[in-house]
C-alpha cells in the first residue's frame, strides 16, 4: 500500500506547474505529496509555487519539507488541491475525514480550479459507505442530539474516541466528529446536503460531485480516472 501511495503521489507532480496555488490536503498519501513537492521547490525545478493547508498536519508537513504556505484569505484563486480520499464510488464522489480534516479539505477542494483525489485501488467502492463511515463534524454542545437525529436516516453514529488524549477527537477547528454508518447511501449528493441542513453539523465527509481526477495506485501501476 505504501508504494501505491508513493506512486499516485509522483504522478500527481505532473499536474503542478511554476506559479500554482496548491491546496494541500490531509492524509498519509498527501503526505508523500507535499514530501516530493517540497522536493521540487528546493530543488528549483517548481517556481512560485505555493502551498494553502487543509490542516495543522499538511502545514507542518509543509513548512518541514520547504513548500511555502498561504492561508485561504491571501489567495485570490486555488489552482489545484490535491488530496486523498477513504472511499470513491463509480461517479468519483468520495468519503473523507479519517483524518477529522473534512470541514478545511472541503472547504479548499470545492473552490480549486481541479480537485485530484489520490487513492490505491483498495478504495474504490460501487456504493459509498460500503466500508467506511461518513465523519461528520458537529459543534461539541450538539453532538448527542445530532447523534440520535441522525437515526432517522437509517444510521448510527457513534462519537469518535482520541487515541493520545482522554476523551473525544477534537477538531482543528475545535469541533467533535460523529462516525455515522448508514444502512445504504442511494444518493450521496442529497445525503450530502440533508446533513448539513441539520443544526449544529458544521460539515460532512461525504463529497459528492466535486471530484475532478482520480488517480488510482494499482498493481499494474497508476490508472487515472475522470468525471
Ligand atoms: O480525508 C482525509 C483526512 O481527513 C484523508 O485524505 C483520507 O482519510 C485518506 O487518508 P490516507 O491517504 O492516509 O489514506
């Protein structure tokens, strides 16, 4: 899996020209990314090239490997975010928010010029929810309201436990996730948006329709796929 990672990662630098904004997701797979872009950068093969962070992990990643960081505020347009996803279905909508990233990575991927989505072929699904749970990120005050609100869809939600701290996963935002796990999701795009409309849901990890490529690491090397 490691060398899938690292090979839709090499390929996603064929999509980065001298003076791009780069939104820069979140992820082990991002992670090789911003890695081989910083490479690029020192080496002065990239110029003017510019990286904006989905999160702390992706600016720290940034800032080690010499990728030059701007928030969102400073740029007049983002040229391509590059991203990993933990499911794509045939239509190439996507699960996010392993990572409890969602709200910032969705936030930047929706306004990039292209969204390229990195993944080994272990995430490709036929229907989205098949394996993985939708994270969605709520207010703290809401979580367990919008825990049992969400039963009306047919789900579960269970809040999301840290794992070197005591208690919850806070966000970067300072939020709560809920992992919710649906019996059968037949439109992500209107899942999507129901979600949101609830009150206290900051954002939800499905992201339907936004995705530009895809580029899959397999074993007879990287397949791209387009919407
Ligand atoms: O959505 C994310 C973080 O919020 C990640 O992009 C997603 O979980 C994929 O991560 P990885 O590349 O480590 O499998």
């Amino acid at each position: 899996m490691e060398e899938f990672k690292r090979a839709v990662a090499k390929e996603a630098l064929k999509f980065i020209e001298d003076d791009m904004i780069v939104g820069l997701g979140t992820g082990s797979t991002t992670a090789y990314f911003i890695e081989y872009l910083g490479k690029l950068i020192m080496e002065e093969e990239l110029e003017d090239v510019y990286g904006v962070p989905t999160s702390y992990q992706a600016r720290l990643l940034a800032l080690e490997n010499g990728v030059p960081v701007v928030g969102l505020d400073e740029v007049d347009a983002i040229d391509i975010a590059v991203d990993g996803a933990d499911e794509v279905d045939p239509h190439l909508n996507l699960i996010k928010g392993r990572g409890a990233a969602l709200t910032m990575e969705k936030i930047i991927e929706y306004r990039a010029g292209t969204f390229l989505v990195l993944v080994d072929e272990g995430k490709l699904v036929e229907r989205l929810g098949q394996r993985m749970p939708v994270p969605i990120e709520v207010i703290p005050a809401a979580w367990r309201a919008i825990a049992e609100e969400i039963e009306v869809f047919n789900a579960t939600a269970e809040l999301r436990m840290a794992s070197k701290k005591d208690g919850p996963v806070v966000t970067d935002n300072g939020n709560f996730i809920l992992d919710a796990r649906f019996h059968r999701i037949d439109d992500p795009l209107d899942l999507e948006i129901e979600l949101n409309n609830i009150p206290g849901v900051v954002e939800n990890g499905i992201f339907a329709d936004i995705a530009d490529i895809v580029l899959v690491g397999t074993k007879d090397g990287v397949k791209k796929l387009e919407r």
